[in-house]
C-alpha cells in the first residue's frame, strides 16, 4: 500500500466510526440530536488530529513520500536533483532543487507530480499547497457523513420492520 493511503484510510475508518455511532445515538431521538451529531463529528476530527501528530503518521508520510521521490530522481539518473515536501504546513507538494536544465526542469515536475502522496511538484517554494492535517481532517467528515447515512438507514430499517407484529 503507497504512502497516501495508508495516511487517509485511518481518519476515513475512525470518521465511519464515529458517524454511526452518533448517528444510533441522534437518529434514535429528537431531544439531543443535534448534540449526538456535534460530539460525534468533534470526535472524528479530533481522531484525525491525533492520527496526523502524536501518532506519527504525518512523519511517516513524509518519510515514505521523500523516499519515494528520491528512488525515483535515481531511477531517472539525477541524483544531483533534490525533492522534498514544502512544510510549514506540511503538503503534499513537492519542492525540487539542484541543477537541471529546462527539459530536465519539465519532465522532472511531470514525472515527480506522478509519485503516489504527491499533489504537485515544482520548483519555487513561494505558495504551499492544502496542508494534510486539513485534507485528513476532510477525509474524517466525508467518513463521518458516510457513517451518519449508514446510521439513518439502519434506523429507517429498524422503524420499519418495527411495525410488523405478528
């Protein structure tokens, strides 16, 4: 599995979790529905938050996607060539250095850019891109609001075969 889903699957499963688990809660009552549906997505990004820090994970994409880029500038022949990830946040964009000529400068960003967990490359470091804390935090809600519709229709399965009685 490459660097860029083994970062986003985690935060996508603990966002699944947390959205049917606040949904059984705020599906089953009207009172404290919205108070379900609030902890339960605070709980999905503060998983998220606690996947990309204290547990490393955002290191170890680091360090998995620079090594990558670096196995592939020596596959290509330019181990002068320099890439690594722009930080301050950190992105999942590329910033390469060293000397290259303008063939070497285009291709080097086509093929760089083609890496899995690279979003883009280039080789000015003047904009950074989206940081991964937020991409993984976005990953955790579509997971919660998947988990929120899994939720919804188990309980309209549940409501419906409720009224059978016999």
């Amino acid at each position: 599995m490459n660097a860029f889903w083994s970062y986003f699957w985690p935060p996508f499963g603990a966002g699944l979790v947390a959205g049917l688990i606040a949904g059984a809660f705020a599906f089953r009552r009207k009172r404290g529905r919205a108070v379900a549906l609030a902890i339960g997505l605070v709980a999905a990004l503060a998983l998220a938050a606690l996947w990309h820090g204290p547990l490393g994970a955002a290191d170890r994409f680091a360090a998995k996607v620079e090594r990558d880029v670096r196995a592939t500038l020596v596959y290509w022949d330019i181990p002068q060539v320099s890439g690594h990830l722009h930080r301050g946040p950190l992105t999942r964009r590329i910033i390469l250095s060293g000397p290259a000529d303008d063939f070497q400068r285009s291709e080097l960003v086509r093929i760089i850019a083609e890496v899995p967990g690279v979003s883009t490359a280039t080789w000015s470091s003047d904009r950074g891109g989206v940081p991964l804390i937020a991409q993984g935090a976005a990953v955790a809600i579509l997971g919660f609001l998947l988990g929120l519709l899994v939720a919804y229709l188990r309980e309209l399965r549940r409501r419906y075969n409720a009224q059978w009685n016999w």
